[in-house]
C-alpha cells in the first residue's frame, strides 16, 4: 500500500521549499506514475532532469523532487543562466519498468506545461530516453547529437567537478595543482567514470566505490583507480571525499568518521540538512564546495543547447565554476558562514536581482 499523504502535508512541504507548482502524472495504461516540480521562474523557464528511481515511498518521492528543483533554482542562478529551477521523479526501475509509451506519455505531461517546464536526462534516464520524450514535446533537451541534441552531458558535467575540485585545492593548499592528491569518489555512473578520468590525468590516486561491485572492478582497472568497499570509504584518509550517487551522503554519521578535508562531488543535495551539517563541517574545518555550484556542467550543457551555443563556449561556461566556486569560498571565510549559506546568498541575490528588472518597464 503506497503512503498515503493528507493534502496538508503536500502542501506544507511545498511552502517550506517555497515551489511555484508541482504536477502529479498518472497513466495506467502505461503504469506512468511521476512528480513534475516547478520551484522558480524568475531568471526563465524550470530546468531540470528527469529522474526514474525505484523510491520506497510516494512521499519519499515528493522530498527528492522538491529538494532537487530548489537545488536548480540555485544552480542556475549561480551559473549566471537565464533558467529557473524545476525537476521531475518517475516512480519505478529504470532496468525494468521503461519503456517507449511510459516516456512518450511523460512527454506529453511535459508538452501540456507549455515551456514553463524544460526536460533533460538524470539518474535512471540516459540521451535516448530523451528522444522518445522529444517525440512528444520540444521542450527537453539531451536528446543524441545526431537528432540535434547535445547528447550526453556527463564529461561536461564532470569537468565542472574537477573545476571546483581544483577551487578547493587552491583554497587550501595555495595552488590548484592536484598531483599527489588523493580522491575518494564514491558512485561510478556516468558522471563518477568521466571524474575518474579526469582526476587520473592529473595524476591523482582515485579510490573508487559504488554499491556494484562488478562496475567498481571494471572502472579500477581501467583507469588505475583503487576499488573500495562502499561501507569503508570514510576510514580512507584521503584528501578529498568526491560524492557521486544519490544525496544525503553527509550527515551527522559520516562528519563524524570523515578524514577527508575536502569535499567536492557531483551528487544533489549532499548534505542532509543544509543548515545542520554546513554548520558541522565548518567547525570541522573541512572545506565544502556546494554541489549545485559545482555539478552545473549538466545544466550549463542543457542552456547552451537551448541557446544554440557552440561547444567552445559550453566550455567556457563550465571553466567558469572554477571562479563561481572561489567567489563562494570567498565569502564563506569573510563572513565565517557555512560554504552553502554562501552560495544561497549569492543565488538569491541574483535571483532578487533579475526580480527587479523584470518587474520595471
């Protein structure tokens, strides 16, 4: 039996996060269950990914696509884009429950928004997904580059990582250069394997974990990467701890046994609470890069598609998380805030900003 939520709660929930709207999609005919969550549209349109996660609950669900469309909300902002923040959960496995119809109809959910709601690929969704969607609706993004898409944005969004990665290291170190540093990341996808990649090429030592061992095996020996058992990735004293899976990683339990002074990855939503543990590792003295700041390469990807910007420029954009990430670090040790609170202020400036242009004429 599916949790059950009284209307009060979803609501509630929605004025905690602060969310324009949220759209619940239903189709038995092709077993469609999804969330649709428009955060803000102040700077454009809500981007966002289209997540298929086999989630416990309904409400589980909920959470996750409300914290993941805030998250864009700020990602864009901080980005300098002209985007707002949305984001979309389909209940099911994506191994085994998607298909054709399921995402062709999820895309006409998606055409009935009429742009107020922009699509591009998640976990659980890949280039191809985004094609039976574009079948449907030309409000998504990601679809192969041979259909005009931008295809996969995971190098994209990986080099955004390491630009924030090498942030850190300057910040702490006094030069960006990583050689001799050691990585832990944990989560081998798409974006995980291209971080490896990288980091590998900067000469770093890369620790690699994921909950599939067999992927860990495979990744490690290609890259010369050191496989890790997930349950021992924070005995490792490492440099930096790189999370790339699902959000939540750090939390009360694992500040407490990290090693690392840094963390810098690509997973949403890190931190289990924001103002909790942004506060922990502050007084820790580990040096946090927000994920939105960081993992931005995915919706910078997305934008420049929109935008019909070419890949020199993508790339730009991207570089130019290296500077976004020092700014927040900046502001961080001048005020003695948690490097998150740092980030939503310079987020919500913009955002408040923009508010002021567009409500003058």
């Amino acid at each position: 039996m599916p949790e059950q939520h009284p209307p009060e709660s979803i609501f509630s929930q929605l004025d905690a996060f602060g969310h324009k709207k949220v759209v619940f999609c239903t189709d038995p005919d092709t077993n469609l269950k999804a969330i649709i969550a428009i955060h803000n549209t102040t700077l454009g349109p809500a981007f966002g990914g289209v997540r298929m996660w086999a989630y416990k609950t309904e409400g589980d669900a909920l959470n996750d696509v409300l914290r993941l469309a805030k998250s864009m909300t700020y990602k864009a902002a901080i980005a300098g884009l002209n985007l707002g923040g949305g984001y979309s959960v389909i209940i099911g496995d994506s191994r085994q429950d998607k298909n054709e119809a399921l995402l062709r109809k999820f895309g006409r959910f998606i055409k009935n928004l009429n742009g107020e709601f922009i699509a591009a690929e998640d976990v659980g969704t890949n280039p191809r997904d985004m094609e039976y969607i574009k079948m449907e609706t030309n409000h998504v993004t990601g679809a192969p580059e041979n259909i005009g898409g931008s295809g996969d944005p995971s190098p994209i969004t990986a080099l955004g990582v390491l630009m924030g990665i090498k942030a850190c290291v300057r910040e702490m170190y006094g030069s960006d250069s990583l050689t001799g540093k050691s990585v832990i990341v944990q989560g081998i996808g798409h974006v995980g394997e291209n971080l490896v990649r990288l980091l590998r090429d900067e000469n770093v030592k890369v620790y690699a974990s994921d909950i599939n061992e067999e992927r860990v095996s495979q990744i490690s020996k290609k890259y010369g990467a050191q496989p890790v058992s997930n349950n021992n990735i924070f005995d490792i004293d490492a440099d930096i701890y790189a999370p790339c899976a699902m959000g939540g990683t750090v939390n009360t339990q694992t500040i407490a046994k990290l090693k690392c002074g840094i963390i810098a990855g690509s997973a949403n939503n890190q931190l289990l609470d924001e103002n909790v543990h942004g506060q922990m590792l502050l007084d820790k003295g580990v040096l946090f890069a927000p994920d939105y700041v960081i993992n931005a390469g995915g919706i910078i990807t997305g934008y420049s598609e929109l935008m019909n910007f070419n890949k020199k420029r993508t790339l730009q954009l991207t570089e130019n998380i290296y500077e976004a990430t020092r700014n927040v670090l900046k502001l961080s040790k001048a005020e003695n805030i948690p490097t998150i609170s740092a980030a939503n202020k310079i987020a919500e400036k913009r955002i408040e900003d923009i508010r002021k242009v567009k409500s003058s004429y």
